[in-house]
C-alpha cells in the first residue's frame, strides 16, 4: 500500500483498534521537567527502563541539580550510572549536553521550549550532541511541556512496518516523520501520546520481535505480515 490517503486512513483504523485494546486516553508515565526528561532519555538509549530509571535515581540522590551532575568529575557520574548501557560514552556526553545547554540557554534550563513551536523546538534539542529525533520527540511529549511530538521506538517501529504503514528499509530515525504526516494534524499533544504507547504496547504484549502471536493480535485483518505467517486453509486442515 503506498497511496498516502489509504495509509492515513490505515493508521487511524489502526490507531481506533489498539485504542479499544489498551485504553485510550493513556496517562502519562512521567511528570519531569524537560531537562530531566532529556537526561532520562539519554540515560534510556539501549537499555531497559528498570537499568536506566536506577541509573537517573542514583544521579538526583548523588547530587543536588543538574548543574552539580554537569561539573562533577566524569568518573563518579559514569559510576553513578553503571547500570545502563555503556556508561563511559554516556556520562561524558551528558556532561556535553548539560554543558552545552547552558552555554546556549544562559542556564540549565529546558523552559525557553515552551515557547516555541515544535518543529524549533525539536531543531534546537536535535543540535544538542546525541540528540536525535525520538528524543526530542520524548522530551517534548513526555515532560511536563506534553507538547504535540510523536516519538517512535523500536516496539512502535516494528509494529509500523509489519502492518505496512512504512516500508522495512526505512529506519527509526525518519520513520519520526513519515508516521506523524500519517496521523491528523490538528491532534493535540494526548492524541500524538496516546498513538506512541498503544503502538509501543502492542509490539511489547503481542507484535513481539520473535513469534508475534498473530493468533490474537486486533490488527490481524490489516497486517500483510501477519497475513503472510497466519497457515493457509489446507495447512489448517491438515493439522
């Protein structure tokens, strides 16, 4: 399926379909502010959410603010963050975006987002070192901004392509855009959050990267995936 109208029309089907099966509209799980939603996105890249949420406990218990976690030395905050996923490139590049934040902001503060439109907004996090799409998507969406950005991670991703909302080849990072020109531009920042974790749900509890249970999954009838692994009649029959 490539004609835009009936992909548009595919993913709000979709979107409507996983709204009955989890719930929609999903509360949101975090109630940071956007700098602290920015550390714990960093802090959350390749690593499970129990490693990376210890990890950026350990940082608010160690020390007082963000500021102190900027100017300590880079071998207690890779310490402090062992648990995830190579902590010795994240803790000196959390130091380079804390830096960096300040030198371009005048504080360390993420508030002067609010101001902004999201396409700015999601330009100005994207020049920060390490900052790609899902996270600024993330810090916009999930902080206490909750403005209208649609993140995408590889659950939401995998679920996207095996139902044909976009090609396998195109890869998470442009996957951001491509899915968000999907949905209706007037949905507010809950109906863009709402379509990340029914998506993201899904591919945890059903579309799982190795034996999805297509067997019972909702989207069973609009998934060529699924259609393509689901046994023929004959193959039925014979079992």
């Amino acid at each position: 399926m490539t004609d835009p109208a009936a992909l548009r029309d595919k993913a709000l089907e979709i979107h409507r379909l996983l709204c009955a099966v989890y719930g929609c509209p999903v509360a949101y799980f975090h109630n940071l502010d956007p700098l602290s939603e920015l550390v714990s996105s960093l802090l959350s890249h390749r690593t499970r959410n129990a490693a990376s949420g210890a990890a950026f406990k350990a940082l608010r218990r160690r020390w007082p603010g963000w500021e102190a976690v900027r100017d300590a030395p880079v071998a207690e905050v890779e310490a402090a963050i062992a648990g995830v996923t190579w902590p010795e490139q994240k803790a000196p590049r959390l130091q380079a975006v804390l830096r960096r934040i300040t030198e371009r902001a005048g504080t360390l503060s993420l508030d002067l987002l609010s101001g902004m439109p999201v396409p700015a907004a999601r330009a100005w996090l994207e020049d920060l070192p390490g900052v790609g799409p899902k996270t600024s998507a993330a810090v916009l969406s999930f902080s206490t901004l909750r403005q209208a950005a649609l993140p995408v991670d590889s659950h939401h991703h995998r679920v996207a392509v095996r139902t044909g909302l976009i090609p396998a080849n195109l890869a998470v990072g442009p996957s951001h855009a491509v899915l968000a020109a999907q949905l209706p531009a007037e949905w507010d920042a809950q109906r863009l959050y709402d379509n990340h974790e029914v998506m993201m749900l899904h591919g945890q509890r059903c579309c799982y990267f190795q034996a999805p249970a297509c067997d019972r999954c909702v989207l069973l009838r609009l998934c060529p995936t699924g259609q393509a692994l689901r046994p023929s009649e004959e193959e039925r029959e014979r079992a």
